[in-house]
C-alpha cells in the first residue's frame, strides 16, 4: 500500500483509498447527481449571470478593457465571459467580483433571486 502525506495536513492519499471508490458505490451516486444537474450553458439562468456580470462592471465605469487590466487578463477574456462563451469557476467568480467592488454573497444572492424557478 502507497501512502502520502500532505503536508500540513492530517489528510492521506492511499492507493488502497482510491480503489475503495469503485467497490463503495460512489459513483453511481456521482453519475445519479449528474443527470439532476441542470445544464446551464445558453439557458435563462446563464444569461442572468452574463447580464448580472456586465452590470456590476458597468455599474463601476468600467470598460471590459479597464477591467481587463484590473483583472491582468486581455479585454477579449473579459469580452467571452460576458458573452457566454468562457465560464468562471467560483473561485474565479469571487476574485472577478472583488476587482469590481461588490459583494460575492449579495451577487450570489441577486443571481439566485433572478433565476429561482416558482
């Protein structure tokens, strides 16, 4: 058995872990919550979010090139976020906001208003 450890944490990575997956029946459950996950490229809910995204930024003054700089990232990135055609993870999603001066919670929040379904 291969065993690692992380430093400065009590967590381990072992090979005999890893094999343990398959025999737990933890990815039928990973597949059974992937067909419940809504697929959100090109729905409403995606284009609360690219809506929700270019406020804030114009809410600030800010050009997609300005923020682009902020960002340390070229215009056409920020120019494919807020067409839909490049996504943010929530780590993303949280440092884009913060460069914009808003809240990550209360955004999250907006979103979640506009998109819940009745």
């Amino acid at each position: 058995m291969m065993t690692e450890e992380i430093k400065g944490n009590d967590i381990f990575l072992a090979e005999t872990s890893i094999q343990k997956i398959g025999k737990s029946g933890f990815r039928g459950k990973s597949l059974a919550l992937k067909k419940r996950l809504t697929k959100s490229l090109y729905t409403s809910e995606w284009e609360a979010l690219l809506g929700l995204l270019k406020e804030l930024r114009e809410a600030q003054g800010l050009t997609q090139e300005q923020l682009a700089k902020k960002l340390g990232r070229p215009q056409s990135m920020v120019s494919k976020i807020e067409a839909g055609e490049r996504k943010l993870d929530v780590v993303q999603f949280i440092d884009y906001l913060q460069i914009l001066d808003a809240d990550p919670v209360a955004a999250m929040r907006r979103l979640v208003r506009a998109i819940q379904k009745p």
